[in-house]
C-alpha cells in the first residue's frame, strides 16, 4: 500500500513539474524550409522572426491559464499550440492575465497560419505565404511575399511592403498598407477606415460601410469600390481595357485620374446627389421626374469603361 501512494505521490509531482515547465518555454524542431506551421494561442501576443537555420524555434512565458503546450511535427509540417479552458466561463480576453508572450523563429519560406482569440501578432519578411485569423487582436506584418490573408474582428491591420495576392478584413478596426508592392488587393470593413498606398496594384476590391476609404493604386485594370455612409478617395492610372464599377448610398466618391485617359464614363446620382466632373466641359442631365441624374461622356478612345452610383453622395472626376 505505502508503494501504491508512494508512486500516486510521485506522479502528481511530476505532472506538476510539468504544468510549472509550461510556465516559460525555449523548445525546438528540425523542419523542412517549404512546409506549413499552425500556430493556435488565444491570448497575449506573438512575434514570428525570420529563422536562418531549418528549425523552428519556439521562446517566451506561456499563458498563466494554459492547460498544455503542444509543439510537435505533423507529417511535413509543424503544429503550436498554447491550449486553454474553453468552457467553464473562461474569459479570453480577462484582464487578469496578459497572455502568452512568444518568439517563434521560422524558416523564411515556411506557409504560416496563426489563429487566435485576444492577441496581437507581429510578423516581418517572410516569403512562403502567411495567413492570420484574430477576434479581438491587432496584426503589424512587413515585407511578406507570396498568398497574405490578415483577418481581425476589432483589431488594427497594419501592413507595409507586402507582396503577392493580399487580402485584409476587419470589422470596427482600421486597415493601413503602405508601400505595397503586389497586383492584387483585397480590403474589407465595417466601421473602419481603409487607408492604401501603392504603384503596383492593377486589380482593387474594397468595401466598407461607414468606413472612409483612400487608396493609391497603380494602374488599374479591375475595381470595384462599395461603400455605405464612408467616403472614398481613388488615385489611380487607368489601363485602356480598365473596367472599374464603385457605388455609395451617402459617402462621396472622389477619383483622381493620374496620366493619360482612354474611358467611357457612366455616372449616376438619386435623391439629390451630386455629380462634378473637371475632366470635360460634360455635365450631368437631370431627370424628367425625380432628384436623379447621370452623366455619360467619353475621354480619348473611350476602351475603358468607369461606372459610378450614389444615393445622396457626392461623385468627383478630377485629374491628379
């Protein structure tokens, strides 16, 4: 009997040793350059850092209310997770602790999904892909190369250098990407803002609700701008195939044209919206019954083709 308590006694201790271990953490693995990590940690923040060597390191303090730590290969790739309570009326963003506060050094090339509840995730010059899914945290990411994806629900996106096919959405927080250098850009919010500044973008889609709106792309050859009550603000070269449709229902449309400009124009305003065009000595003609007016005219050889709506916003063509 006293063997059978004594090995009960000697487990529970070192199952505590373990759980005490978790509380900080410098753990490695070799992996292969290309292949895919998963990091899931729902609280604090996370650094991912450029690793010269073919491992995958992991440093830092884990979350005070975590139950395990999982760092372990699967096939080619690697899984990180930082596991805490999921019921019991765990709070995930309680202030009561910050969180988990990791390093994880990588390969440059390395497809990187991370997902999480109530954190801030950092990344710099990775080539292989990233992909970011948060709840409540901000995102703060440079140089990325390849397919980049920042999701948030109320946290800030912010973005310099990127290239690829990028996508960024959030709800109520504000998406800034300076700098970038791919030829496709997706941006969606709510209550946001969406500030862009680009030379390269040819293919352009955002929508926002009462967010305003203020991109720079290069010379465009698809968009497509929606917004509810936020104003919109395009500077842009137009491709002579360029075909560009953009709506409002109160936020006013502003476009300045840089360059030459070969397009077809089909603008229209309801219930009392205005139309401005410094482009021609074109001007709007209005409706025989009701508020309503449209504007078409042709500039150069017309190829391109650029549509506008409002409601009751304001739409101005101007050259840059």
């Amino acid at each position: 009997m006293n063997k059978i308590f004594g090995f009960v006694g000697l487990s529970l201790l070192m199952l505590s040793s373990v759980v005490a271990a978790q509380d900080k953490v410098d753990e490695t693995l070799s992996v292969s350059p290309g292949a895919r990590v998963s990091i899931d940690n729902m609280r604090g923040k996370v650094e991912l850092i450029v690793n010269d060597k073919d491992e995958v390191r992991v440093v830092g303090k884990l979350d005070e209310k975590a139950e395990s730590f999982i760092f372990e290969q699967r096939g080619s790739g690697v899984h990180i997770n930082v596991k805490t309570p999921e019921q019991g009326g765990f709070n995930f963003s309680s202030s009561d602790s910050e969180g988990s506060d990791l390093k994880i050094y990588l390969p440059e090339t390395m497809d990187i999904r991370v997902n999480g509840v109530s954190m801030d995730v950092t990344a710099n010059a990775f080539t292989g892909g990233l992909e970011i899914r948060l709840v409540s945290g901000n995102i703060d990411v440079k140089e990325i190369k390849n397919q980049v994806l920042l999701k948030t629900v109320s946290g800030d996106i912010d973005a310099e250098a990127v290239e690829g096919t990028v996508r960024f959405e959030t709800v109520s927080g504000v998406i800034m990407d300076v700098n970038n250098g791919s030829e496709s850009a997706t941006y969606q919010s709510v209550s946001g803002g969406v500030t862009s500044q680009s030379d390269s973008i040819a293919e352009l889609t955002v929508q926002t609700v009462s967010g305003d709106i203020d991109v720079k792309a290069g010379m465009l050859r698809e968009a497509k701008l929606t917004t509810v009550s936020g104003d919109a603000i395009l500077t842009s070269a137009l491709h002579r195939s360029a075909k560009l449709e953009s709506s409002s229902v109160s936020g006013d449309l502003t476009f300045k044209w840089i360059g030459e400009i070969d397009s077809s124009f089909t603008i229209k305003s309801n219930a009392g919206g205005e139309i401005t065009n410094r482009l021609t000595e074109d001007t709007p003609s209005e409706a025989e019954r009701g508020p309503s007016s449209q504007l078409d005219f042709s500039v150069g050889e017309g190829s391109a083709n650029v549509s506008a709506t409002t409601v009751s916003g304001q739409i101005t063509l101007e050259k840059q």
